[in-house]
C-alpha cells in the first residue's frame, strides 16, 4: 500500500522514475515551487543567509508533506503522520505554498494562483482535500518552528582597525548562532584561524591574490569565472545557483526522489551558513584589497604594499574575508549531490544568474564546479586562497553529517557507504 501511495505522489511509474520533465513541465511539484522561490530571492534582494533559510523551510515543508503519509523515512522537521488516504500531491503544494505566502507576502497572489493550478490538476474530492489540509498544516508548522531560530533581528559587527583586521561594519552576524536544520553542532565545523601575517603561508596567498585578482592586469578568462560565480545581492545568491544545479541534474529522477534531495541540498546549505558567519566573526580577517594597500602594516618582508591595488570583482567585500562563504555553499552542495548520486563524475551544463552574455558551463563533476567557484573568489581579488578551501572544508564536513544522520529509511539498510538509500 505504501508504494502504491509513494507512486501516486508526482506520478511516478512502477520503475520508480518520473516523467519526462518537459513532458509536463509544470506538474511538478518540486521543480515548480523551487522556481519560485528562486525568483522570491531575486525580487526580495535577500542576502546569502536569508536565501539559504528560505530554500531550506521550503524543502523541509515539501517533503514533510509527502513523507507524513508515506511514511517511509524519517522527517525533516514536521512528523507526521497524516490523515489516511490524502493526496500527497496536494499536500507537497500546499506546503510550499503555505511557507512561500509567509516569507514573501508581497508575491501572495502568484502564489495563490499556482496553488490553485496545481489544485486543479488534480481529481477533486475529500482526498485531494485532505492532502491539501496537511499541507498547509505541514506548511505552517515549518514556518512557525523557525520562527524563533534565531535569524531576527538583524544584528552587525562594528568596523575593526589595526593590521589584518576588516574595517567595515557587517550585518547578519546573527547567523552565528542560528538554530540549525539538520546538524548537531554548528560550532565543530569552525576551522582554527587564518595564517599568521607573519607567515610564509600568508605571503604566498598574497602574492597569489595580488596577481590573479589585480583588476590592472588584463585576463578575461579570469573576469568571466568570476562574473560567472558572482552572483551577488538581486541573483538567486548562491545557494541557489545549486538549487538549480540540483533540479537540472534530477529532472530524469522521480519528483518524490527530487524532494527528498533537495531536502537534504538545502538543510546542508543552510547549516554551512552558521559556521561560516561565525568564523567570519571570529578571526574578522581582512580583505585582499586592504591587504595589499597597506602591506607595509603587517610585518611580513615577503609582502609587498600597493596602494593602488583593485580586485578585479571591483570592489573589497562587505564581510571579513575568512572564509569564503560562496566555497561554503559549493562544498556542502557538491558533496550532498556526490552521496546522493553515489557518483560525484555527473556531467552537467549549467548558467548563472550572472553568467557573462547567458553562456552556460559544463562540469565534468560537481566538485569540479565548487572548485571553479571557489578559484573564482580568488580570481576576483575577494579572498585568498587558504579561505576557499576552509570555506569548502565547512561545506563538506556539514554535508557528511546531513547524508549520514538525515532523511533516513525507518526500517531496512539505509546507507551504501557515504550514499544514503
């Protein structure tokens, strides 16, 4: 009975895989209200943090929809169970509609009217209407645990001075300790501090930065990835960029399987989020622009001051720069979509948001994006090299609790090595 109701979840067929996505391209579920939500971040200007919250309450409503009557797994943040013989299609819907109409008022009336196409798709009667009640139920449990996670008000960390040190005041330091989804201890994955200025270490990455990221030095390979990874405030920031790489490299998947991974996608995305601000706020290092003009300050005779140095991203950053918080986000998605597809060499061609003249990449792998992406940041002048790669050790450490400790079969094996089932 339960496959039976799992299979009338987004149509899947007996084999367990869905449709063709352009063969109905707007009866997904899971596809439809992501897109959405993509496009909410853009018209809100949501910062990075924000953006990976929204994404994550949305999937966790999702599959606590369809997972409070199917039963099968373990729940995201909502257990269940639902009322007996409900359309789970309805409730998936109904979900999302009911954390999308709270977190973006503005855009209710769209919402409203998507709720009510995808509605009517479906046969009309008490489990259609059922579904959608646990839907919305599901839906506003979502919004109503995490109202209190910590991420209002918005707090900010007061400019610093002295060498090595960010000048400028940062808002959304409440993230440090925002409640997470799906990890125990956000704290665990705060790496220890930068290289001493004094170090070889920190000379290298300097002169690193210094070359690569010098706006005055002509390079437009090295503009267009940057431009490419940008994805700047007015984007889909860029927890979503892999937001979409997941829907594209799942469209041959069923939706249930889709909403499942894209539970797990954005619970990781959202919990890199914490370590990420509070190391930020931690060490409160400083950018390679204000590193380089006042080099003479930091006591290292491998480093050389160039006041009239400029990163080729065009201007300094508005965080302190350790770590990169773009790696964090590309660390923690390439390794949920390496353990869900058991596989990390998928082949995908993927485009930006700020993707220079619309032109789409294709990677051989997921990690090979997360590395462009975090080589971007560098190629940018926005953060040296050692912070790419604690910003994607952060992200990979939260994807490995998430996979182990998440979303799991109630009964039967549920893992193949690092690969969840």
């Amino acid at each position: 009975m339960k496959k039976f109701v799992l299979a009338l979840v987004f149509g899947v067929t007996a084999a367990g895989v869905g449709a063709p996505a352009d063969a109905e391209p707007r009866s997904d579920g899971v596809r439809v209200w992501n897109e959405l939500a993509l496009t909410a971040v853009r018209a809100t200007r949501a910062t990075d943090a924000d953006a990976a919250r929204t994404y994550a309450m949305l999937n966790v409503a999702l599959y606590d929809a369809v997972n409070g009557l199917t039963g099968t797994r373990t729940h995201a943040l909502v257990p269940g169970p639902g009322p007996h013989g409900a359309d789970a299609r309805a409730a998936a819907v109904a979900a999302a509609h009911a954390v999308l109409i709270r977190l973006d008022p503005g855009r209710a009336a769209t919402y409203d009217v998507q709720l009510r196409t995808d509605l009517d798709r479906l046969p009309a009667g008490r489990h259609r209407d059922a579904g959608e009640r646990w839907g919305r139920e599901v839906g506003q449990r979502v919004v109503a645990a995490r109202a209190d996670d910590g991420s209002t008000p918005v707090l900010s960390q007061p400019a610093g001075t002295g060498p090595g040190v960010f000048r400028a005041e940062w808002s959304g330091v409440q993230y440090r300790d925002v409640r997470p989804f799906a990890v125990r201890n956000p704290s665990a994955y705060v790496p220890g501090p930068p290289p001493a200025l004094g170090s070889l270490d920190y000379a290298a990455a300097f002169a690193e930065v210094a070359l690569l990221g010098d706006a005055a030095l002509p390079a437009p390979d090295k503009l267009a990835t940057f431009q490419f990874w940008s994805v700047p405030t007015g984007t889909d920031q860029p927890a979503g960029e892999w937001v979409k790489i997941a829907l594209t490299v799942s469209r041959d998947r069923s939706p249930a399987d889709s909403a499942r991974l894209l539970a797990l996608l954005t619970m990781a995305l959202a919990d890199s989020t914490v370590p990420t601000v509070a190391t930020k706020f931690t060490y409160r290092h400083w950018r390679p622009a204000t590193a380089i003009r006042e080099a003479d300050t930091d006591g290292n005779p491998s480093t050389q001051p160039n006041p009239g140095w400029t990163p080729r991203a065009g201007g300094i950053g508005g965080t302190p720069e350790y770590p990169s918080g773009h790696s964090s986000y590309s660390g923690a998605a390439a390794a949920v979509l390496a353990g869900f597809f058991c596989a990390d060499n998928i082949r995908f061609a993927h485009t930006t948001d700020t993707a220079p003249d619309g032109q789409a990449r294709t990677y051989p792998s997921f990690s090979a994006a997360a590395v462009e992406a975090g080589r971007s940041r560098v190629f940018g002048g926005q953060h040296f090299e050692f912070s790419d790669q604690a910003g994607l050790a952060i992200g990979r450490g939260v994807a490995a609790e998430v996979l182990a400790t998440r979303l799991l079969k109630r009964t039967g094996p549920t893992h193949h090595g690092e690969c969840p089932l």
